[in-house]
C-alpha cells in the first residue's frame, strides 16, 4: 500500500540581506526530515525560496542604491546558492517576485473579498518596520524615549487607510482546532507544547479582552505608504501587507488556484518550519486565512528557537551574524 505524500516547508527567508547560519539551520532540519521520510518510502515535495516585498526590502534597495527588483534578484540568489552549497535536497525555490506568485495572491485576495471576509477601514498603530508588524501598547518597552517591540525592533505611530481580514471571525475556531486530539484531521498542532501554550494564550487573551467579533482584533492586510509588494486588485493604490504575500508562498508552490494541478494533492503542508519569531503568523494569521478561504489548513507547525551570539539574538539588522558559507569553505 502507497504510503501518503508529505509536503515540508522552510520558512521563505527575507531579502533584505544575505543567508546566515540560521536560515541555514532552519533549511537543514527540512532536509533532514525530508530525506528520512524519501527514505521511508514516502513521496517528499520539500519547498523553500525567499520573500521579497515590503517596506523593509524597498529600503534595503534604496540603501544599496538599486531597483528594488535588481536588489532581490541579487539577494535572492545568494538564498538559492546556500541550497546547493549545503547540499539540500528542496523540490521547488519560490520567490515571492515571480509571476505564479503574484497570480496566487490576487486569487486569494478575490475570493476572500468574494466571501465577504475583506473590508475598507483605517488603521492606527504601533508598527515595526524592521519586523513588518504592529504591536500592542502592553507588548511595548520603552528606552531614552524610544518605544521598541519584543524583538527588539524601534516601532513608530502610524496611521493610514487600509483593507482589513475578519480575522476576529475565527479567532474561536482557531481555539478549537488548537485543542483537538491528535491525530484529528482538523487539528492545528504546534510545537513545541511551550509554542503552543503561548499562541493559544496569546488567542484567547485577545477574545476575552475585546471579545468574539470585536474589529479590534481584525488584521490589517494593505499598505499605502509604499508600493513594493502584490497590488490588492481594483485598488492599485493599496499593496498587500507582506505577511499576506508570504504566506500565500505555500499554496502558490502547490498550484494554487487551480486545484487540478498535478502538485496540488500534497496540499496541506504536513510540516511549515519556522523560527518563533514568526510564529504567530503561521499558527493565527494563515490558518485564519486559509479557513476563510474555504482551504484545509496546514497540520503542524514546529518553531524552533533563535540563534544566540553572545546570549544576543542573532539578527542581520544587529550585524552579529555568521556566515554559513564561510563555515562551509572553512570546515567542509
């Protein structure tokens, strides 16, 4: 008997710099997943590439004196090299520039509009450039007069017109699906249990603080202030919020929207890797998205931790990083 086939996914890396060691580290435990489960007699499709819209990457590009695309271009390559030099064993590169991928997207975005899960507001809000998210007043710390995000990021008081997702709507089916039995079709696993804990915390803290339905829980997904990203359809003045983009990448790899597409069979994702910083995008924001969309949601999501130098996160916005390519012409 045929055994079922497995879809993994990395994170999609973000261009505004080159690969480090944990980019590197998050591709390698795919691939050591992926091989063991070839191994075992499993049909793989393993997917990895780069996320290349935002305010964050127009800024690089800037900053580099080139185009935004020639930017990416460059950048994203280096993503793709690591591949090989690091031997891994991915399927498909995506990259968020490519024409099947804006198609995704536009998809997506009609038919949650169709469905009524899309509307026209204006949001207000603290917002991290570096982290292309907006936090809340109690998740903010604040030195010599600068208010900085969990992560460290600076964030900034923005207010501009926006579309937003009803992502309040699902909030409560999120919570159910977070405490079903393993092993249950409609199950979200997330893992570690401590992950776990912490989103389903995060998401009932949200519900009882402004309760099911409330517009303050809904989610921001168009941007005015730039134009590098995904244009929303019918309102070139407005471009999809970069996490909306991103997360698309998986279902656009697997041939979406067009279901009869030979890879469309692996989809959902049995496993999205990602760091814990990006957590809460994969375990609320896409689930929520998916579901809204009539889709099967993705069945695990594993974060791991981040890489440390000198018990600081490692992060290309603080420059402390290491160079995987360079441990690869050094040690083999």
């Amino acid at each position: 008997m045929a055994k079922p086939s497995i879809y993994l996914t990395t994170p999609i890396y973000y261009v505004n710099d080159k690969p480090h060691i944990g980019h590197a580290y998050t591709s390698l435990a795919t691939d050591v997943l992926a091989r063991f489960k070839r191994l075992d007699g499993h049909e793989v499709f393993f997917l990895t590439g780069t996320d290349e819209h935002g305010q964050k990457v127009e800024k690089a590009a800037k900053d580099a004196g080139e185009d935004p695309q020639a930017f990416t271009d460059r950048v994203s390559q280096a993503f793709r090299d690591l591949t090989a030099t690091m031997g891994f064993s991915n399927d498909d590169f995506i990259r968020t520039t490519e024409p099947r991928h804006k198609a995704a997207c536009t998809a997506l975005w009609k038919v949650l509009a169709e469905r009524g899960e899309i509307y026209l507001g204006d949001y207000e809000g603290w917002y991290a450039v570096r982290d292309e998210a907006f936090y809340g007043p109690d998740e903010l710390t604040e030195r010599d007069g600068v208010k900085y995000a969990p992560s460290g990021a600076p964030v900034e008081w923005v207010r501009e017109p926006s579309y937003f997702f009803r992502l309040s709507k699902w909030l409560p089916e999120l919570l159910r699906r977070y405490d079903l039995p393993e092993g249950h079709p409609e199950r979200i696993d997330i893992q570690p249990e401590s992950r776990r804990n912490e989103v389903r915390a995060f998401v009932a803290q949200g519900l009882k603080e402004f309760g099911e339905g409330s517009e303050k829980l809904d989610l921001s997904v168009s941007r005015t202030s730039f134009t590098w990203g995904v244009k929303v359809p019918g309102d070139e003045k407005h471009v999809m919020y970069v996490w909306v983009d991103a997360l698309t990448n998986y279902i656009t790899a697997a041939g979406y929207p067009d279901s009869s597409a030979e890879r469309w069979r692996f989809w959902p994702a049995d496993v999205h890797f990602v760091g814990k910083d990006i957590v809460r995008f994969h375990t609320i924001y896409w689930p929520a998205m998916l579901l809204a969309a009539g889709l099967p949601t993705a069945k695990r999501v594993f974060a791991n931790g981040w890489w440390t130098n000198d018990g600081q996160k490692m992060s290309k916005s603080l420059g402390n990083v290491i160079d995987p390519v360079a441990l690869v012409e050094e040690y083999g």
